[in-house]
C-alpha cells in the first residue's frame, strides 16, 4: 500500500502575493474585455526582474509571452516606471501683467556671446525680446 505523501504548497513572498490580490480585484471588478491595467503589468515586471518571469505569469496568471515582451521592453528603456505613461500636466495660465526675472544667454555660430538680465519685465516683454533676437540678420 502506498503511503501519502503531504501536500507541498510552494511559498509565496509577500511582494507577489501583493500583486496577485491585487490582480484578482480587478478581476472581480471588471468589465469583460477589459485590458490589464498599466499599474498592474509594471508591478508584475518589477516581479518579473526579481524572479522568474515563468513563476510569476504562473503564479499571477498572466501570459508569459506578454509579461516577456513587457519585460524585454522595460530593460531596453531602462525603466518600469509609471513615469512612462503620459500624466497630466498643469499648464498656468499666462498672465501678461505678471513681471518676473530672467537672464537671456545667446551664443551665435562664431562663439560671440551676449547675456542679457531683464528685471522686473512683462512676459511680454520677454517675448518681445526674444522675437527680436532670433529674428535679428546675422
């Protein structure tokens, strides 16, 4: 008679089990066809980069040629980072009455240099001046 032999379960680290919760509440909350979202594709290739890509698709569920091909693309830019994605950006907007400080430095092709500090001008002003600069005949 055979004996039984116990039930290994393989040991998860806290980072992957982390992701793989947080994959599974996506999935439960998700429309059907929805995409992966990016947040969740970079947590798993920072995974990826610290064990083996085939261990975590398995482990997360994922497609392991998709997390390879992410993979491989994270190495050849050099960065995971969520920086990646378009943000958003605030744009002020532009006040013509607003005076500021700044230093304007020209070097033409010859090496002639020519450094110019306005105080106190308009944005206007600065436009102005930089119009006339790189309008200005050599």
């Amino acid at each position: 008679m055979r004996s039984k032999l116990p039930t290994v379960t393989p040991t998860v680290c806290a980072d992957i089990e982390q992701v793989r919760h947080r994959l599974q509440e996506w999935r439960r909350s998700r429309r059907h066809g929805a995409r992966i979202p990016e947040d969740l594709w970079i947590a798993a290739v920072q995974l990826a980069k610290k064990y083996r890509p085939a261990r975590i698709a398995h482990t997360l569920g994922l497609d392991y040629n998709g997390l390879k091909q992410r993979l491989r693309t994270a190495k050849q830019h050099g960065t995971t980072e969520q920086a990646t994605q378009p943000g958003f950006i605030e744009l002020l907007p532009f006040a013509p009455t607003s005076h500021c400080e700044c230093t304007i430095a020209i070097e033409d092709r010859r090496g002639a240099k020519m450094k110019l500090e306005l105080k106190g001008a308009s944005a206007l002003d600065v436009a102005a001046v930089s119009r006339a600069l790189w309008s200005a005949e050599r």
